[in-house]
C-alpha cells in the first residue's frame, strides 16, 4: 500500500489521537458522539418505567432515536462543510 493512502490506520496512533484528529476533520463528528451517548443513557433511564411496553418495542424506539441523531449531526456536518467550501470560491 502507498503511503499516502488517508485510509490506511497508522499502527502508533492511539484511539484518543485518532478521535481528536478526526473531531478537527469533522467537528460534528463528537456531537454525534454525545447525542448518542445521550439517547442511550436516557434509554437506560426511561427502561425502568416503561410500564407496560414490550422490552422489543422499546429497544426499537431507543434505537431510532439515537440513529436519527447521528444522521442529524452528519447531515448538519456536512452542511456546515458544504458552506465553508462555498464560501471560500
């Protein structure tokens, strides 16, 4: 493989330096991040009082819920980067 190629992992870089690497890439990146880490917990949260909910119907609600929100940030990231490139010609 050539050296060049940006989808190739180096074998020193940590986890934390890749996160950090592509947060500068693509800052929506860690709100995506937090808006799942967020629906989860409330998930979590919400699993002790979901009274007469089937477990599935609620795993399946959780589930969508925290999908939407990393689309969301990537259809925003992508946005956001799309009016910097147009903006700069």
């Amino acid at each position: 493989m050539s050296s060049d190629n940006q989808w190739s992992a180096d074998k020193d870089e940590s986890q934390l330096s890749r996160l950090i690497r592509k947060s500068r890439d693509s800052p929506f990146v860690p709100v995506g991040i937090a808006g799942f880490v967020a629906v989860v917990s409330y998930g979590l949260y919400k699993l002790k009082y979901r009274r007469d909910q089937k477990m599935s119907i609620h795993l399946i609600h959780m589930r969508v819920a925290a999908q939407g929100f990393v689309v969301g940030a990537v259809t925003l990231g992508n946005l956001f980067n799309l009016y910097l490139v147009s903006s700069c010609l």
